[in-house]
C-alpha cells in the first residue's frame, strides 16, 4: 500500500514533489497501487519509487525521471511518456497500449514480453535493453537506439526502422518480414537465423552480410570487400577470400577461418577471440589492436609455410593474446610490442627478431622458445616458463619486469626459491646464462670419452676461453655438464661440436674394444690349436699326420676380415638410403630373424655370447626408436656382430648359420654389408699358426 504522507506530497503539485524530493533525498517514495490515471505528472521527479501497480493511463509524465524505479503491474496504456527516462526498470510483460514514448529512455530495461504494437516509439532509446519475444509489430522505431538490445525472438515484422541504430544489437530469430530498415546502422549485429523476406528492405552490404551468416549465399570471394564492423561471429568461413577486405572493428569470435586467405585485409580492432586459424593466411595483414584472446594458432606460421597460419608481415601491436596456443608457431619479425600474450602457450615457438618490447607475457609457456635476436625490452615476464628457451647476446633483456620465473615446466624450479628477483637481477642473470652451453647425456655418460672432446674444444678455442662449470646428474642415468664460455663464442655452434666430438670419441672406443675383442678371441684360438697340436703329436710322432688331422678341422670357406672396408662384403643390392623402407616392410622378419640370433648365440663361448647379446639388444632398441634408426649407427650394430662371428667360426657348431643369418637380417635392413671369402684351398690353420707365432716341433 502507498505512504498517505508520500501521496499528500504528490497531490500538492510536481514542483511542490520535487521540492520535498530533494529535501528528503533518501527517503524512496512508495506510491504503489495508486490511480494516477489522467494525472498531470510532467517533470516529476519519480526515480526510485514504488509504484507497482500504479495506474497511468492517460497520465502525462513528459520528461519525468522514473529511473530505476519499480513498476511490475504498472498500467501505462494512452500514457504520454514523450522524453521520460525508464532507465533501469523491469516492464516485462507490460502493455503500452497507445502510450507516447516517442524520444523516452528505456535503456538497460527490461521488457522482456512487452507489448508495445500500439506505442509510438519515433526516436525512443532502447540501448542494452532486454527486448527478447517483445511485441514490436509495425511500430515506428526511426531514429530510435537499439544498439546493444537484446531483440532475441522479438517480432518487428513491418516495423519501420529508418536510420535506426542496432549496432550490436541481437537479431538472432528476430523476425523482420517487411520491415523497412534503410539507412539502418546494423554494425556488429547478430544477424543469425534472422527471418527476412521479400519485403524487407535492407541495404546491401547488410543483405551480404546476413545471406553469409546463414549461408544462404554460397561465393566465398570477397575480396577487397567493405567488410567494417560486420559481425561474422559463429560463422563458418573456412576457405573463404579476405584479401585486401576492410575488416576493422570486425566480429569474427570463434568463426571457422581454416584456410581462409586474409592477405593485406585490414583487421584493426577486429574480435577473433576463440577464432580457428589453422591453415589460414594473413600476409601483411593489419592486426593492431586485434583481439585474439584464446584462439587457435597452433602452428602459426608468418615465414611462408602455407601448411599453417601464415602472418608474414602481420602487425600485431597491443593484440591481445592471452591464453593463445602458439605451440611451434613461426612469429619470425612479427610485431608484438605491448601485446598480451598472458598465459600464452608459446612453447617451441620462433621468435627469431620478433618486437616483444613492453608485451606482457606474465605465466607464459617459453618452453624451447626460439628467441635469438629477440626484443625484450621492458617486457613483463614473471612467472614464466623459460625451461630450454634459446636465447644469446642478441637478444635483448633491458629492463625486463619479472620477480620470478620457473626453469622446468608445470611450475618447477621456482627462482628466486621464494621472494622476488631484485630490480634488474633477472636480467643479468639471464645475460650470464647466455655464456653457458648446457650438454645433457640422456642415456649415462663416457668420461673418458667427453674428456678427449673437452681437451681438444680447449686446444681450439684455448684454455682461458671454455672450461667447466657444473655437473649435475639428472633422474635415471642422465647427467648435465655446464660449460662456461667466453662471450665470443657462439654457443650454439658449441654446443653442437661437443656432440659430435663426444660420438666420434665413443665411436672410435667402440672400434678399438671390438678390435681388441677379436685379437683376444684369436689369442684363444690360437691356444686351442697349441693343445691340440700337443696331444695329436703326443699320440701320432708322424707331422704329416699331425698335419693332415688338424686340417680336417678347419672349414673349406673361411671368412676374411678386410679393415679397409669397415666390415664385410656382400652382394646384396641394398642401400643405405632404403634402410628405413625396408625396416617398415619387413618389421615381423626382422623380428624373427633377432630372436633367432639370440637362441644361436646360446651355444658360443661365454665372452662371444655376451658380446653378441649386448649388440643384438642395442640393435633391437635402435630399430624400435626412430631418433636412433639412423643407417651408419646399424650398420655399425651389423659389422659388430659379424666380428663377433668370425672369431668362433671353425671350431662352433652354428657359427657358420649365424653369419648367415646376419647378412639375411642386413639385407631385410637394406644395409648395404658385402662378404670377401678367400679362395676354396684346404689349408691347414696349424700351418697358418706356425707361421704366424714360429710354433716348431719338438725333435
């Protein structure tokens, strides 16, 4: 019920209201369900009332302020609101019968259900009010503000909305039949599933617009197109020609844009929040002040690659960035200066010569960021990942912003440990790491073998400029060695010298154990024939029967090492070229034939048996892991077997099968290995030794 000393104040005159409103300034008049019907209201300072279920038919509240007051039930039918303010207030489901509301101010209303079929509406503003399944038949909406209303569902068939406003305005399901909307201002408006028919009249660029977001027209070419605040968002555009379009201020949030061709468009200012822009092109594209917050850029490619996004010559200044997925993406020279790439995944991404100066990258992923010639200046980094990235003297680190980083993903090794970098500390510690090269041996390492390739790093650059500045093992049998570098140095090609000294070191080891493994295996032969001789001369004096017994021992085909061909020869036709092929077609053989090797090899000697177990293990493990199925690194596997073999061969059952079975298994590889075989002469291994180490017998 209304307040008697509230409706006193009102029957004594609107100026008489006015007055005792601004004395009594926090006092919210409660006038609800009072008849006000023909009342003369105009100017009246209603703002905040209660005035539910109040009847205003008929009632003049030209220019009154009703702002935020509150209304469910009200009756404003005839009612002359010409220039009232409604700001703010819930008229859902209100009739206005033939109300006047022609310049009034409804914005950030609610009239959700109203009917308002029979009101004047000429130059009313509705901004930000929620119109959904409003009755607006054929009302004149012209020069009226419908920017930003919710017209979802609404029905404005025939309705006459001449340069009328509806700038973002959502037209989603809104029927427009017949209605007149020249001169209509629909920048950014929903126009999705939109129902239009012959009558409607609507200017061109906004026909285009709404047959392409309801695919009704089926050209993808729009090239050079005065495209500017159209709203494209939830669209499929994949495949579609942007080239040289005016897209600024577009709306293209979570749009399909896989494949489309933006080349020298202009996408100021534009949305592409959530958009997907695989495999699209945007060659000189303007991208200043583009929000790309959250959207798909995987692979993003700005270096010609046409297999990803391609941004060459992008402008990308203050874009917003944040949470993008940037993993592998190629941003060589993009501009970046002052952008937002907050919690961006940028994780193996090239940034060789990007502008990064100013840009917030505040929990980012620089996991194995390639940032050579990089431009830091004054960039925000705390909390990010900087695990692996690639930086030098090149890139620049003044003044960076950052109280701490992580060095491992997932958070990791936080540094500083707890509290905050010092101002500049970051820097120069990032400066100092520059002159460090980090060498990680995965699988264990050789010490004697890094320390051959440490010497002669030391003899080349000289003793004074490289040295060693930590070791530290690593989980499993990994260790990591710090090498301290002076700043001419270019650790990257040191980095990759102390490689591949190392391997040469650990392959030449490798060459040497397997020969020192074949003279031992040969020493025991030799043993073998001295017993022998022994006893067939203790039991025969006759030498030519001594020589003849020992003969029969010796195979009629005899293997032949040859050093200068690194292994054997064979007349297989396999290059190495085909190895790879060759693995992935005859995998399950491959297989086989291993697992046979191995039972084989049960039957040799205890040394030669372990030998060859330990090469069939690394051959196993090199043609079941890709980074190691390199052709010269099996072909080593191979010739270590066959080295092995030859040392037993004579006077081992199978060892002539095993040989066998190797040159099978390497043409299965497509290793290309050759056997040389000495001619087919009996020749006695007892003679041969003779020779070999003066064995005489005794008178």
């Amino acid at each position: 019920m209304a307040c008697e000393e509230h409706l006193v104040q009102l029957r004594k005159g609107t100026e008489n209201w006015n007055c005792w409103r601004k004395e009594k300034w926090d006092i919210k008049p409660d006038l609800s369900g009072v008849d006000l019907r023909g009342a003369e209201l105009k100017e009246a300072f209603l703002s905040e009332a209660n005035l539910q279920g109040v009847n205003f038919s008929g009632a003049n509240l030209s220019n009154a302020n009703i702002n935020r007051a509150s209304l469910n039930g009200a009756n404003f039918d005839g009612a002359n609101l010409y220039k009232t303010g409604l700001s703010g207030v819930n008229l859902e489901s209100t009739t206005f019968g033939n109300a006047n509301l022609e310049e009034a101010v409804l914005s950030c209303s609610k009239l959700i259900d109203a009917d308002l079929s029979g009101a004047k509406l000429r130059g009313a503003s509705f901004q930000g009010s929620e119109l959904n399944r409003a009755n607006l038949r054929g009302v004149n909406l012209s020069h009226s503000n419908l920017s930003l209303a919710n017209l979802n569902n609404a029905d404005l068939s025939k309705a006459i909305l001449l340069s009328a406003d509806l700038h973002k305005a959502d037209l989603r399901k809104a029927n427009l039949c017949g209605a007149i909307l020249q001169s209509a201002n629909l920048s950014g408006a929903f126009l999705h599933e939109t129902l239009i028919d012959q009558k409607t009249c609507l200017e061109e660029k906004w026909f285009f617009v709404w047959s392409v977001v309801n695919q009704v027209n089926k050209t993808k070419d729009l090239r050079g197109k005065d495209l500017k605040e159209v709203n494209f968002s939830d669209t499929d555009l994949s495949q579609f020609d942007f080239s040289g379009a005016d897209l600024r201020n577009a709306n293209l949030s979570n749009s399909n844009l896989r494949g489309a061709k933006l080349n020298q468009a202009n996408l100021h200012s534009a949305d592409l929040r959530k958009a997907s822009l695989i495999e699209a092109s945007l060659r000189e594209a303007n991208l200043t002040h583009a929000n790309l917050a959250s959207a798909d850029l995987a692979g993003l490619d700005i270096d010609g690659n046409f297999m990803r996004v391609d941004l060459k010559g992008a402008d990308l200044y203050r874009a917003c960035l944040f949470k993008a997925y940037l993993f592998r993406a190629k941003l060589f020279r993009v501009n970046l200066e002052e952008a937002d790439l907050r919690q961006a995944d940028l994780s193996e991404a090239g940034l060789i010569r990007a502008n990064l100066s100013r840009a917030c990258l505040e929990q980012a992923n620089l996991m194995r960021t390639q940032a050579i010639e990089t431009d830091f200046t004054k960039a925000r980094l705390t909390g990010a990942c900087i695990e692996d990235w690639n930086i030098n003297l090149t890139t620049n680190l003044t003044g960076i912003i950052c109280d701490y980083i992580y060095k491992k993903h997932s958070c990791k090794e936080r540094r500083p440990r707890s509290g905050s970098f010092a101002s500049g500390e970051f820097t120069i510690l990032a400066q100092k790491a520059i002159e460090t090269v980090e060498v990680c041996f995965i699988d264990g390492i050789d010490w004697n073998a890094f320390f051959q390739s440490f010497q002669e790093l030391r003899a080349q650059y000289g003793e004074e400029n490289i040295s060693i500045q930590a070791l530290e093992k690593k989980s499993g049998e990994a260790f990591l060695i710090r090498l301290e570098v002076s700043p001419q140095i270019n650790t990257i090609e040191m980095e990759r010298q102390v490689k591949e000294l190392y391997e040469t070191k650990l392959q030449m080891k490798f060459q040497a154990e397997l020969y020192e493994a074949k003279l031992q295996a040969k020493e025991e032969k030799v043993a073998i024939y001295r017993e022998e001789l022994e006893r067939q001369y203790q039991s025969n004096t006759n030498l030519t029967e001594v020589v003849k017994t020992m003969a029969e021992k010796e195979p009629t085909n005899q293997t032949t090492i040859h050093a200068e061909h690194i292994g054997f020869v064979q007349s297989g036709s396999g290059t190495i070229t085909e190895f790879s092929q060759s693995i992935g077609q005859n995998v399950d053989e491959i297989t086989k034939t291993i697992k046979s090797l191995r039972a084989t090899a049960q039957n040799f000697p205890h040394t030669q048996r372990d030998q060859i177990l330990l090469h069939l293990d690394d051959l196993q493990e090199d043609i079941n892991t890709p980074e190691k199925r390199k052709p010269q690194r099996i072909q080593t596997r191979i010739v270590a077997l066959l080295t092995v073999a030859s040392t037993v061969a004579g006077f081992v059952a199978g060892a002539t099968d095993f040989s066998n079975n190797i040159l099978e298994l390497s043409e299965k590889l497509g290793i290309p290995i050759e056997i040389k075989q000495s001619n087919p002469v009996q020749h006695s291994p007892l003679l041969e030794t003779n020779q070999q180490h003066d064995l005489q017998p005794p008178n």
